[in-house]
C-alpha cells in the first residue's frame, strides 16, 4: 500500500489515516480453516490442527503473507485433495484422505454435503 502511496504525488496525502492490521496468529488460521470447513459442511478429522499450527507457524510472514486468504486456500486443498481420494477409491466418503506426501497432512471428515445458496 505504501508504494501504491508513493506513485503519485499528493495521492499520499489524500489518506491521511491508515488502519494496520495484524496478521493472524497460526491459532487464529486454525481455527479461520476449522469453521470454514464446518461451514462447508466438513469436519477436521483428529490431528488436524496440530498438521494446520505446524504448517502456518513454517509460513513467512513477509509482506506478501495472505492472512486468512492462506486459511481460505488451505481449505480449498484439503477439500480438492479429499474430492479426489474419493472419487480414486482412495477414502471412502466422510473418512479423511490419506496424507499428501511432501506437505502438511491435514484430513478433512466429510459431514452432509449441505446445497450452496
């Protein structure tokens, strides 16, 4: 936002107040991913937070960190990877997915699909 600032003279100035907001903890991500998931109509199967809490506290926070977009698309992964062992034969429907070589390993226990509004 700072360079955006600086790329026009007197845009700066036009905003004479600015709002700084801190990025959420690795708790704070977990539980954004937990109700999320809920939300969606999943729950996180046993382990998954602490997989969640050591992938988020290994994720720089620079300037480019994302906050609860990381979360968001945290999520969409586990959902993805979980629709994908399902329809491979690899999980059965609401068991979670078996974990992904290489990265975090948190599952997903798929609820009642609930329709989208």
């Amino acid at each position: 936002m700072d360079r955006f600032l600086a790329s026009n003279p007197g845009l700066d100035s036009r905003f004479p107040r600015r709002v700084e907001f801190p990025d959420y903890s690795s708790d704070e991500l977990v539980t954004i991913v937990s109700t999320h998931a809920a939300d969606n109509g999943y729950e996180c199967a046993p382990g998954t937070a602490e997989a969640l809490r050591a992938h988020f506290d290994a994720v720089p926070r620079g300037a480019s960190f994302g906050n609860a977009r990381l979360a968001r698309q945290t999520l969409e992964r586990m959902m993805t990877r979980q629709a994908r062992a399902e329809h491979r034969g690899l999980a059965e429907p609401g068991r979670p997915a078996p974990p992904a070589p290489g990265g975090p390993r948190p599952a997903l226990n798929a609820g009642p699909r609930r329709p989208h509004t």
